[in-house]
C-alpha cells in the first residue's frame, strides 16, 4: 500500500478512539519506520489490525466529537440569529465554519505533509479551479447586476424563475465539483483536494443564502441583497491555498527520506 494512503487510512481509523497528539506521533514512527520499505504492510501489517492494536483498552475520543458537535451547533446558530446580517457577512462567516468543520472531522494536518503529483493531475486541478473561480465570480457580478438586471426585465413574466434556474445551475455545478473532489479526497488520497471540496460547500451555501434572499422578487419593491465577494474569495484562497500547503515540503520530505536512506 502506498505509504500516504496507509497514514490517512490510519488516522481515520484512529480519529474516534485517540487523541490529535497522539496520532501525530503514530503517523510520524510510520513516515520513519518505512523509509527502507518500498511497502509499509511488511513493516506494521495492515492498517486495520494496527489501529486494531492501538485502540485495545481505548475508550471513545469525546473530544473528537465534542469538537464536531460544536462546531456544528454553532453553525445552527448563526443561521437561526445571525441570517438577517448583509448577505456580505453572513457568507463570511458561514464560509470560514465551513472550512472550520471539514478540518475539524477530517484533521488531516496530522497527515505528514507529502504528496506525489503528476504534471497531468496539478493541470486537472488548476482546470476545475479556475473554472470554480470564473463561475463564481460570474454569480457575484449578477448579483452586484441584479437591480438593474431586474428593472430591465421586471416586465418580462417568470423573471424569478429565470433567476432560480441560474442559481440552480451554480449549485449543480458546484454538487458535481464536490463530490468529484470528496471522491479524490477520500478515495484517491488527494489531500489536496479537500480545499476544493470546502469551495464547493462554500458555493453551495451561499447560493442558497442568496436564492432565499430573492424568492419573492416579482413582489418586491426593492430586490437589492448584496453580494459574497467576500465568500468567493475566501473559497478561492482556501482551494488554492490548501493545495500549495499540502504539497509545498513534498521536495524536502523526499530529500529527507533520501538522506535517511544514505545515513543508514
């Protein structure tokens, strides 16, 4: 098994059952304990009957999920008080909860930082994200656009619809780029894709804050809500950013193994 899908599919097991410290420091005597071991399963067998080993007399990590519910009843939270807020800030703040919420359940900053990446796979990313990037702030602009959009073409009979079907458009797209990214998360061990599966939740969310701020535009003086710049952005920065961290010591994690491998 290849050593980076071992570690995750370690720490995932262990999530529950042990304490973040702890599995850092399980996954690091992995990272040490493979370096002259083309497979890690020959050194501490499969990662089942290891974490197997490890949680025997273990009881449940409460704080793993006393961590989760938190972060969730906060989030209840802001939207049952806070939904009133400028559309501008209420997608601030949920966006950065939901960012919140992926690294709290996933913690994949325990994870070594090494990832391999093929030319044709860092092309594939940059491709989806930019076009997540064109796409939202295509939405923004209409939004910053929808007063005068709307007074254009009040006359026109199912202008509301029109705007659902956009809205929807956007959610379906940023669906599909979700589960695409969960898939290369979870199962490809992409770590880096997860910034881009926190995008699409991102979109997600804000898109229906903003179809709800809207639903009764043909009945409505004014339909002026705001904008989620601020949430395009800070989705934008996540999803770039959280790929640059996942691989940025990849060249020093190597050389390192290298130089491990010529002291012994």
């Amino acid at each position: 098994m290849d050593i980076l899908k071992y570690e995750v599919s370690v720490k995932n097991r262990l999530l529950p059952f042990v304490a973040a410290k702890e599995i850092a420091d399980i996954l690091n005597d992995i990272e040490d304990g493979s370096v002259q071991q083309e497979d890690v399963n020959a050194v501490f067998g499969n990662p089942k009957t290891l974490t197997g080993e490890i949680k025997k007399g273990k009881r449940k990590n409460f704080d793993y999920i006393v961590e989760i519910v938190l972060v969730l009843s906060i989030m209840i939270m802001t939207y049952i008080f806070f939904y009133r807020l400028p559309l501008w800030l209420f997608t601030t703040i949920t966006s950065l909860e939901i960012a919140f919420l992926f690294i709290e359940i996933t913690k994949d900053y325990l994870v070594p930082r090494r990832s391999s990446i093929l030319i044709w796979e860092r092309k594939l990313f940059f491709t989806i994200e930019g076009m997540m990037i064109v796409i939202g702030t295509a939405f923004v602009i209409f939004m910053l656009l929808l007063q005068k959009f709307y007074d254009s073409y009040k006359d026109t009979l199912h202008i509301g619809k029109s705007i659902s079907i956009l809205s929807y458009a956007v959610i379906g797209i940023a669906i599909a780029v979700l589960m695409y990214s969960l898939y290369m998360y979870f199962i490809g061990c992409r770590l880096y894709y997860g910034g881009m599966a926190i995008q699409s939740a991102i979109y997600i969310s804000m898109t229906k804050s903003f179809l709800s701020r809207v639903g009764n535009i043909e009945s409505e003086d004014s339909v002026y809500v705001g904008n989620c710049v601020t949430a395009v952005l800070i989705a934008s920065i996540i999803a770039i950013g959280y790929y640059y961290w996942r691989i940025k010591l990849e060249k020093t994690v190597r050389e390192g193994r290298l130089f491990k491998q010529a002291d012994v």
